[in-house]
C-alpha cells in the first residue's frame, strides 16, 4: 500500500540526519550513496512531502521531523522488544537521550537520574538547552524526554507537571557599594538599569523581563557579560562582573555567607518546569519519568493549585 511507509527508507532518512550527509550515511548503513539517495527519494514520493533540506549537514524538514521522530521511536521499541526477548547482546545497556536546562542540571536533576534503579541498566544522553528551547529538541525527534517550560504537549508526547524553579535577584556587596549607589533608599529600578548584568548566552532575556516587571522601560543594561554554564554564572556574580537571577538553591548558601545579597527579596522569579516525554509502552522510560517526578516534587516549589 502507498500509505506505508517501508522501514528500509525510514531507517536511511534517520541515517542521513544523524550522519549529516548521504556519503556519511551510506558508509554507516554499509550501502552506495546512490542507494541511499533512492530510498530517500523514494520515500519522499511515497508521502508526497519534501523531507530534507539539502544543506550541510542535512537538515530534516518540517515533514521530515516526523519522519525522523517516527524512526527514533521504532528503533526504540525494537531495543525494548529484543531485551525482553533475551536478544540483546552480553552487558548491552538501554540508552535514553533527554534535554535538560543547564540549572536543573547543576543544582537537582542529576541527583534524580542518580535514583534509577542500576539494574534497569540504562545509560543517559543529555543534551543540555534552555528550559525554553528543549521541547524543540523533542519535535526534531532527537530526544526522548525533555525538562520544558512548554506545558504544550509535543505531537506524540505526554506532559507532566514538574513545579517551579526559584530565581532570586542579587548581587555581591562590592557591586551594590559599585554600581548601585542610594539603593535600597532609592528604587531599584532608579539605579540598576545602567549596571552590568550576567546573562547565560544571547538568548537570555530572563533579567531583561525581571526588569520590565519592575516597570523598567528598557530591561537590563547594555554592558553583559554571557558566561553559559549555571556554576560559571553564579560564581561570576558572586565575584562583583555582575547582577543576575541565580536560582535559589544555589544562592542560598551564598546570601547565608554574606557574599551575595538580595536585591528584590519581595520579586523571586519563578519559572515552571514540565517533563515531556514520547508516548511510548518503554520500561525504562516509564521508570525514568516517575524518578523524575519524585525527585521534582523534593527539589522544586510546588506549582500553584490550578
């Protein structure tokens, strides 16, 4: 039937996308790139939709991330089928590939995956991403599950509420004795809008919208330092580069021992995570979640009673 779609081309098209090229792909799967340029022609035909983009590396198209999700997903329950059938080779580990926020990372998540009970022998691929950005990592079918700010679930996933990460404000002393002269008899908002700020990269708005809640016209400063890792963040505003939002289980040490201080104690910034996962009857994805879940409830605020 036209409607099906052959596992041989779907296979390939993974294989494409993975390697970045048909030459690379055709060296993995041990054919000639003229074969595996007909099955992903063929397999364009058959759906009617163009599915990669020419590039370099190869991109999937909007069409083609289904696709590639799809073969993800099969290659995955085949893994699955074969370990409860014996058929997996001697020490042959379960890999699960997740997207994670860098915060999540440094301050609770790894301590969650640290639970998963050793004889679910599984390995972990992270992709670390902001929260904002992982469910994309989902719809590209790189991934498996993902710790997302998105409570949209992806096409072909399921959402669980995680809670809330707190963002606390602050500052090292020196900065504030620097950089922010009068306060906090005069307004924050009079007097950090020229300030260095610490940014993760940039794509980081986070301290610009902390500031336009505080009815700062134009959010933080022009002056940034961009420092992408949580621990390189929080040590580079603890040493005076800068003001940022850390969160609170790696400020709180810090403000108790006086190197940094609040400067909106009133203003934390909460920020709600969701795990999102493929739908899928997998063991140890299913046990993985429920780690996670557990873990979230321990080292997150609650999330607000609908």
């Amino acid at each position: 039937m036209m409607s099906e779609l052959p596992l041989d081309q779907v296979r390939t098209l993974l294989a494409v996308v993975d390697e970045g090229t048909f030459d690379a792909a055709a060296r993995a799967l041990h054919v000639t790139p003229s074969a595996v340029s007909q099955r992903v022609k063929a397999l364009e035909q058959r759906t009617g939709r163009v599915l990669l983009s020419r590039t370099k590396p190869v991109r999937p198209t909007e069409s083609g991330e289904v696709v590639v999700r799809f073969a993800r997903q099969l290659a995955r329950l085949e893994r699955d089928a074969r370990a409860e059938l014996g058929m997996t080779g001697t020490g042959e580990a379960t890999r699960l590939s997740i997207a994670v926020n860098a915060d999540s990372l440094a301050t609770w998540f790894l301590s969650a995956l640290a639970r998963v009970p050793e004889s679910l022998r599984i390995c972990f691929e992270l992709r670390r991403e902001d929260e904002a950005h992982t469910a994309a990592l989902l719809r590209e079918g790189r991934v498996m599950a993902a710790v997302t700010s998105s409570p949209e679930p992806v096409a072909g996933c399921s959402v669980r509420q995680l809670g809330r990460m707190r963002y606390l404000a602050v500052a090292s002393p020196g900065f504030v004795d620097r950089w922010l002269g009068g306060w906090p008899e005069v307004a924050l908002r009079e007097v950090i809008g020229d300030a260095p700020v610490v940014a993760f990269d940039r794509r980081d708005d986070f301290q610009d919208r902390f500031l336009r809640d505080l009815r700062t016209a134009e959010g933080a400063g022009r002056r940034r330092h961009f420092v992408p890792t949580s621990e390189g963040f929080v040590y580079a505003v603890a040493a005076g580069m800068g003001w940022g939002l850390v969160p609170e289980r790696q400020a709180g040490p810090l403000l108790r021992a006086g190197r940094l201080v609040h400067l909106a104690a009133d203003r934390p910034s909460d920020v709600p995570l969701y795990w999102q996962q493929w739908k899928l009857d997998s063991a140890a994805l299913a046990a993985v979640a429920e780690t996670v879940v557990a873990a979230a409830a321990d080292a997150l605020r609650a999330a607000p009673r609908a």
